[in-house]
C-alpha cells in the first residue's frame, strides 16, 4: 500500500459465471485512493462501476488480484471482516436512498450508532450533528414516506455519515433527483467532505456529478480507460 | 435489542396483517390452556371425588378380587385380618364385602353388585349412616344413577336374589332408606349398599371382606397374607388413562387453531423476506452479518407470539378465571361411561400449564420464522441493495 493510500487495488479481476460460460466485470484494474478524495469511477452501463463499488465495499470479493481497503487485504477478508470493516468504517450511499420505512429520520440516522454500540448520549449528539449537516433539523420525526426524493437522500447521507466513516461510497446518488435537490445533496458531500476529509468515492455516470468530482476515473468494459485529477 | 425494536417496528407497521396473525395465535394459547385446564381440572376433581367416595387413601384388596372379572367375585373374600379389624373397630378402616346378586325391581330383572358396608364408618363420604344394621328388615343406600335406572325411592321395598358361601339361593325384600347423589359413578351404577353385618350374616360369610379401605396409606414393605394393598398410582390408572385420552382427542382442536395462525407466520415471513431485499441488503451494507439479519427477521416472526401472549392475558386471563370460578357445566351423561363427572368442572391452571403454553407457541412460531428466513444467508447482497428478485 501506497503511503497516504487508504485504498489499494492490484490487478483486480472479476468475472461472473454466465450460462456456461464467463462474464468479466472488471478486468486487470490497479488504482489507489488517497484519504479525503472526492473521486468518481464514471462510464456507460455495464462497465463495471458498481462492481468495483461493491468490492470496495468489501461487499464483493476478486475473482483474481488483490485489494487493501483500510488495511485489510482482500484475501483477509472473511464475512464478518468484511462486516466489521463496513460497520466501523464505511458508509453507502444508494440510487433508491434504501431507507426502512418503520424508522423515523432519527432512527434510521442512528442506527449505524447502534450497530458499533455508540453509548446513548454521544448517540444523541451524533445523529442530531448529522441532521444539522444536511438541513433536517426539522424532519427527526418523520418517516421516509413522507419525505422528499431529494430529503430521502439527504437522511441517506445523514446515515452514512454519522459515524463519521474514513469511506462513503455512492451508487449513483443523485439518479432519482431532480437537477436543483442533485447539486443539494452534492453540494452537502462535498461539504463534508472538506469538513471532514472524508473519502467519497461514486460510481455514476451524471454529468452533474461529474461536474463536482476532483478525480474521475472512467471505465469502459470493464478497464480503466482514464484516471483524471480536476484542478477546482 | 436493535433486532426486538426493529421487529417491533415493522410489525405495528405491518397493521392488520400483524393484528390477525397475533390474534389466532393468542387464540390457540388461550385454548391450550383452556383445554388443558379443563382436563387437569376433571383430574383433580375426579381424584378429590373418587378419595372421598370410593378409595380414600387406599385399599386392601383380597388375593381373588378382581372388580372386572365377575367370575372370581364369588370366592372372593376372606375373614378380616387381625390387623385392619382392630383398626376397622377405631374406624381407622371401613372393611367392604362384595357379592353378586340380582334385584327385581317393578317386576324387572337386573343384576347388581350387593355391597355390605360399616355403617358406623366415617371414612367415604357414602351416607352410610341412613343404613339401620340392627333393624329386623335389611335397610339399603343406592345412588341416583342406580335409583333412575331400577325406579327406586326413599321408602321403597326392593326384592333382591343372592347366593351364599355354599351356592345355595336366598332372596329377601331390603328397604330403600336412603338415595345418595355422588360425582363418581363406581359406588352408584348397579350397586345396592347395606349393612355390612346383614350381608355377612345373609352370604353366610361372618366376619368377612372384599376389600378395605383404609384411612392413611400402609407403611412401605407392610405386607399382609392374602391381601394386597392397592394405592393411589394403581386405583387411578384407570381414570389418568382415560383423561389422557380424552385430553389427547381435545388437543386436536387447538392444534389446528396454531397450525393456522402458524401457517400466518410462516406466509407473512416468506412474503417480508420477499418484498424487502433492499432492506435485507442495506443491514448487510450498514455492517450486520446475513446471520445477523436471519436474527432479525426470525425475532421478527417470533415477537407475534410475544404479542400473542399479552393480547391472550389480556382476555384470556379474566375469561379462564371466570371459568375456573363459576365452573363449567357438563353435559348430561358425561359419567355414563364410568369416570367420575361432577355437573360443573372447575378448571385448574397450573403456572406449569401456562409457562408449558406460553414456552410451547412461542417455540413452534420461532421455528416457522427461522425457517423461511435462511434464505437470507443465500442472498447476494449487491442484487438484494438493489431489490432484484431472488
């Protein structure tokens, strides 16, 4: 692993079994993401952009190669590692906001707390912090039905952010919003992201999203064909 | 706890669909106690009764006695043994003689067993004290049951034809001074009860028995020669049988009430793990295992037993007092078939009978949660974020 680096990628290869033969989603990708990035993996459908989202996520695993993401290896990586990692350290972002329904606002802010067993008041304290970031203040008590396409994803940001992860990782954030609620909630990450240095890394292919990157590195058939650092 | 406030949650949001499923499967808990219940309170009632009437705290019963085999009935008895007669005379023990006799009530022919009693005994609760041993005419007690059956009243002449010790026929009228109205039919139906004096001195059989029964139960490894001592394990085998049974046959009944509201959880819990992958995949994005999540879904399914526990005091608690109050009213007949039946039962609910429920409803609905809820751990969770069917 590079110094600086919190994520390293060596070769990776991804393939999926299809009929009788072999898919590869990803194939022979090395990349490394530095601390407080806020970088984009940008490229047409299937191109393997939410594969390699996944397995940055430790949500998926190499077919070959290897990866270090916050120090643990790919081939460290067994189901509760992996779970553990996510837990403690990264927080998703998703296109459909994945928010459960029975939760009011504030519950489903704290429920990552609740996962790492944050004591109550720091608990408290959090998810409050977390709603003032993204301007729900006002919404603690509502539940996700009754809120806005572009206030869902802003909860969705709450919930990932609110542990205060060294990795947020987004599907796709802004394809069910409308151009003003996108450049909110993008305005809102990038915020943090400053803030907080966390690292952002979404897989998209919004030009609106693009627009704020200050990394893009774009797939096409499952390679990198491109690796840009933007000067804002 | 995250997983008992989570299942929580989606079952109050869930609305009817929880309401109904935790209302059959408070339906089958209250049922099961009831049923229960009711037969663990025929068992007492009919042990109380049976104690009081019939068996007391035992009974000595000659080597030839065999209440269910009317060949041996005629030899069997034997002269009292020293013993139980010292103790017979401190009324410690009522010795019973039993012979085999025919009436002819209203001109009609039945058989019966004549059955010759102490009537100084306070031991059974048979109105013995209505029987005159010093009276020239023979003086007897019948039941109700046995009183319907030959027509008999309080003041009637009954003619009555039995053999003695040597097989010779005798017949003699015998006075009806008393109808006793007992719960247990095995001292009523067929019996006619007189002094136990008259009966030795008509069977020709001075100072003899059938049976005894006794007040306080033999010490352990008392033995006396020619009789053997019948206790409570053996005189109610018969009766926990038959309860048993009958207890078995009624279980039907609440079986099918919790094989449905079962069948409820079961569907609800195949069509949640259906309807929200995305959610399932989220808890395993956020950082849960997917066995974490089966954990979730099955306290999920499990908490409508839970619920079903609370809604089933609710109602059921003052419903199964009132019965164990006020009584159940049984049917006519209900001791027609030889087992002691008050008119009304009382129901007992034991603390072991409602924990045994309780444990029983929610062990079954735990294993139909569980059961779909495997199917998690085969999921991917990358299709599962994004909903796709699985």
């Amino acid at each position: 692993m590079k110094n600086g680096s919190i994520i390293t990628i060596e070769n990776l290869v991804k393939s999926f079994p299809i009929g009788g033969g072999e898919f590869t989603a990803l194939n022979g990708i090395s990349l490394d993401f530095e601390k407080g990035e806020f970088s984009g993996i940008v490229g047409p459908s299937g191109s393997g952009k939410t594969t390699l989202l996944n397995i940055l996520g430790s949500l998926d695993t190499p077919s070959k190669g290897q990866t270090n993401v916050l120090g643990t290896t790919s081939t460290q990586m067994s189901p509760k590692v992996a779970a553990n990692l996510r837990k403690k350290h990264i927080g998703f972002i998703f296109q459909t906001y994945n928010l459960m329904p029975v939760y009011t606002v504030y519950e489903n802010v704290e429920f990552p707390l609740l996962l790492i067993k944050t004591p109550v008041a720091e608990r408290k304290k959090a998810v409050l912090e977390a709603l003032e970031w993204v301007g729900l203040s006002d919404k603690i008590k509502s539940k996700p039905p009754q809120l806005s396409g572009g206030e869902s994803q802003r909860v969705a940001i709450a919930r990932a952010m609110v542990k205060k992860p060294d990795l947020v990782l987004a599907d796709e954030p802004t394809a069910n919003l409308d151009a003003e609620n996108s450049h909110h909630i993008l305005q809102t990450m990038e915020k943090l992201n400053k803030e907080l240095q966390t690292t952002f890394v979404f897989a998209t292919h919004d030009e609106k999203v693009i627009g704020y990157l200050r990394r893009i590195i774009r797939l096409e058939d499952g390679r990198v064909v491109e690796d840009a650092y933007i000067k804002k | 706890m995250i997983a008992l406030k989570l299942a929580y949650k989606n079952l109050m949001g869930a609305g009817l669909r929880t309401l109904l499923i935790v209302f059959v499967l408070s339906l089958a808990y209250v049922l099961i106690v009831y049923m229960n219940g009711l037969y663990q309170g025929w068992d007492r009632q009919a042990r109380i009764e049976s104690i009081a009437w019939e068996v007391a705290e035992g009974q000595y019963w000659q080597d030839m006695y065999d209440p269910y085999d009317a060949m041996t009935l005629t030899d069997a008895h034997a002269p009292l043994p020293a013993a139980l007669e010292a103790d017979a005379s401190k009324g410690k023990t009522v010795p019973i003689l039993i012979t085999q006799a025919t009436i002819y009530p209203e001109g009609r022919m039945m058989g019966a067993l004549l059955k010759g009693i102490d009537t100084r005994q306070k031991i059974l609760s048979l109105p013995t004290g209505e029987l005159d041993p010093d009276s020239e005419e023979i003086t007897a007690i019948v039941g109700t049951r046995m009183a319907k059956s030959a027509g008999l009243a309080t003041g009637d002449y009954l003619l009555i034809r039995w053999r003695d010790v040597n097989g010779t026929f005798d017949a003699t009228e015998v006075k009806i001074t008393g109808i006793f109205k007992t719960a247990v039919p095995a001292v009523d139906m067929g019996q006619v009860w007189i002094p136990l004096n008259k009966l030795q001195e008509i069977a020709g059989m001075p100072g003899e028995a059938t049976l005894v029964v006794m007040d306080e139960s033999p010490e352990e490894g008392a033995t006396i020669a020619g009789w053997e001592f019948k206790g409570h394990d053996y005189l109610f085998k018969e009766l926990e049988d038959m309860i048993k049974m009958k207890s078995t046959g009624g279980s039907i009944f609440y079986l099918i009430i919790l094989a449905l509201a079962l069948l409820a959880v079961f569907d609800t819990q195949v069509l949640s793990i259906f309807r929200r992958q995305r959610e399932i995949g989220t808890y395993v994005a956020m950082g849960m295992t997917r066995k974490q999540v089966v954990g979730i879904f099955t306290v999920e399914g499990a908490m409508h037993a839970i619920l079903a526990v609370i809604l089933g005091a609710a109602y059921g608690f003052p419903l199964l007092l009132w019965t164990q109050k006020s009584g159940i009213k049984m049917p006519e007949g209900t001791d027609d078939f030889g087992m002691a039946a008050a008119e009304h039962m009382y129901p007992y609910y034991s603390l072991a009978l409602v924990l045994g429920s309780i444990v029983l409803v929610m062990l079954t609905t735990t294993l139909v949660s569980y059961m779909p809820s495997r199917k998690i751990t085969k999921m991917n969770p990358n299709d599962a974020i994004r909903g796709k069917i699985q």
